[in-house]
C-alpha cells in the first residue's frame, strides 16, 4: 500500500427501524459529525449511505432518499469516525463542512458496498488511497458489540489502493471480494 494510506475506523450503532428512531438516539447522546446508513432487509435491496453534521435536521421525513421509505421497512444505522483525524493543522481560509474521514468512509462505503441510492459515488472509487474499519454496537445500556455484521454485503474491512487500482472487502470469517482495474 501507498506511504499516503488514510485509515478511518467507524462505530455504527443500531439499527433503529424509523427516522425519528435514529434522530432521538443521535439527540439523546449528542451525536454531531456522523454517518448514516440505511437498507432494507426485505429483500427490496435499496441502500443509502450520507453524512451529516446535525442529524436532528437530517433524518428527517424530508430526507431525499430515507424520506420516502416507510417505517419498519429499513434498519438505519448511525456510524461515527473513531479514528484520528490526519494529522497537521487545517488552514483556516478554508473550512470544511465535513472531515475528511467522513467523507472518505462515506464514498468508501457506498462504492464497495454498492449501495443502491448512491448514484454518483458508485461510478468511481474514492478519490484517495486508504482502509475502512467497521464495528457494530447495540443500542443497549454500555453498547455491547454485536457479535456479527447486521448485514451480509457490508464487509467488516474496506481496501483500497488508488495507485494500484485495486481494492478488497474483507468480511471477518474469510470471505474476500477483490476489486482490480477500478
């Protein structure tokens, strides 16, 4: 891998089952920079990932995409970046409206996962190399882990290498999906 590797680690906790599920959940522990990702189980195989510096604005029934989807018919699940940010200080002239890391785990996530409502970021991979590290917790006192990923195609490790033009999901247990000529 490239010496400009970019590693993100993110903490999804869920699923909650309806928008204003997630939103409470984000306003009750005071979640500000996050993603969100949301799918039907059912069989339908929509997906969407985004991201979000006010989730109590976002997850709303306006939402472009998760508006429209009816309640109990999705598992949303709301992750937050971990990781240290990269190191070195930001230049002021030109603020962010979200990390870095967000942005990296977000197209990261909708690319190789191939989420189904990301139109633009499934045509190409990330614009930089680097990893992608998933844990799931329970919306539980203490947030115990759960002991698999909530869904089969979300791999547990994302790789990939801008230089080479290939990437990998990694699912704990050994399965691999490698990606080439991306």
């Amino acid at each position: 891998m490239p010496a400009h590797l970019f590693a993100v680690a993110v903490d999804w906790y869920g699923p909650s089952y309806s928008l204003t599920q997630a939103r409470r959940l984000g306003q009750e522990n005071q979640v500000e920079e996050c993603l969100y990702v949301g799918y039907e189980p059912s069989g339908k195989e929509r997906s969407y990932v985004g991201i979000s510096k006010n989730i109590s604005a976002r997850l709303t029934t306006g939402h472009d995409v998760l508006g429209t989807w009816p309640d109990e018919s999705f598992e949303l699940w709301i992750g937050i970046v971990v990781s240290q940010s990269e190191p070195g200080r930001k230049p002021s002239s030109s603020p962010k409206i979200h990390s870095e890391a967000l942005h990296f785990a977000e197209y990261a996530t909708a690319f190789f996962v191939e989420t189904s409502e990301n139109q633009r970021k499934v045509q190409s991979p990330p614009k930089r190399s680097g990893i992608l590290f998933n844990r799931w917790f329970k919306l539980e006192p203490n947030w115990p882990r759960h002991r698999k990923r909530p869904n089969t195609n979300w791999p547990d490790f994302i790789e990939y290498d801008q230089d080479e033009r290939t990437g990998r999901n990694v699912y704990f247990g050994g399965r691999v999906e490698p990606f080439s000529d991306l």
